[in-house]
C-alpha cells in the first residue's frame, strides 16, 4: 500500500497558500496610516502652538461674525475642498486687514477691559461690530417710513386738583 504523507502534505500546503492568499487579498492597500495634516504656516497673530481644532474654530467664528466664507481672506475656489487653498498665502488684502483687525480687538479687551488673551469672556469680538456683515456699519441703519411714524403718546399727567372746599387758605 502506498504511503499517504505525500498526499496529505501536498494537501495541507495547497490549504495553507489558499488561506494566506485569502489573507493577502483582505488587506486593502488603503489600509495604510493617514498621513498628518502639513504643519500650520505664517502664524502672525495667532500663537504658533495653536491646535489645528482650535484654529478652525477661530476661522469659524470670524466666518459667521463677518457673514462670509474662507475664500473672503484665503486663497481659493469656492465650492473646492479646504486642501487645495493656499491658507498661508498673504495675497488677499482682506486677510491683512483680518490681522490688523484681530490685534485692535487684543488690545481693546487687554487693555481697555483687563480681559488675559485668550480667554472666553472677551468684551469685544469681531461680531461686536460687523454683526454678519463683510464691513462693519459705521451709522445706525435708514429710518424705516414705520419707524419714523411718531409713537402714539399718552395724555399728559396732571396734578388732580382739590374742590375749594379742601384747599387749604393760602
């Protein structure tokens, strides 16, 4: 009779290339780490160790204070992902008015109202004065014709005044 290793090892091997061939497919090249974020650049204002979330709550912010998007003061084109702007481009003029902007409003809370930068109970805030609008009104609003429209007034008070009987004699 002939020996059965043979066919059983050829056997076991055949399994064996089936499982890590299996294995191998399973694995998706895609499975690689993502790579990190680059490195934030030309920080001028904001202090360079700021945290990537914390930034782009700052940039948030200033986007619902102003009533704008990115591409107001960034480098970029609308409707394209964050990741083809140029963040650390100084090429827009709004950008430079931005800082100037940020390092008037530093000063107003530390100076004017003792605020410590960086801290939550800021006074002053860019919505302080721009209210959702690009730039900032300088003169309340027109007049509305309903607006403008006198109030109805009440009637004037007036002192009661005493019968004779109960004024005293003067």
């Amino acid at each position: 009779m002939k020996s059965r290793i043979p066919a059983i090892s050829l056997a076991s091997a055949m399994m064996l290339f089936g499982i890590s061939v299996a294995t191998a497919q399973a694995v998706s090249p895609s499975a690689a780490p993502p790579t990190p974020p680059p490195p934030l650049k030309n920080l001028q204002v904001f202090p360079k160790d700021i945290s990537r979330p914390e930034l782009i709550a700052n940039m948030r912010f200033f986007a619902q204070s102003l009533g704008v998007r990115c591409t107001f003061c960034h480098v970029g084109a609308e409707g394209q992902p964050p990741s083809t702007f140029d963040f650390a481009s100084d090429a827009k003029k709004e950008k430079l008015i931005a800082r100037k902007m940020l390092v008037m409003v530093q000063r107003i809370n530390t100076q004017d109202f003792g605020v410590q930068p960086g801290m939550a109970s800021a006074k002053v805030t860019c919505f302080t004065c721009h209210r959702g609008s690009a730039h900032p009104l300088t003169a309340p609003p027109p007049v509305t014709p309903a607006a403008a429209a006198p109030a109805a007034s009440p009637p004037p008070m007036t002192a009661p005044v005493k019968p004779p009987s109960e004024r005293g004699t003067a």
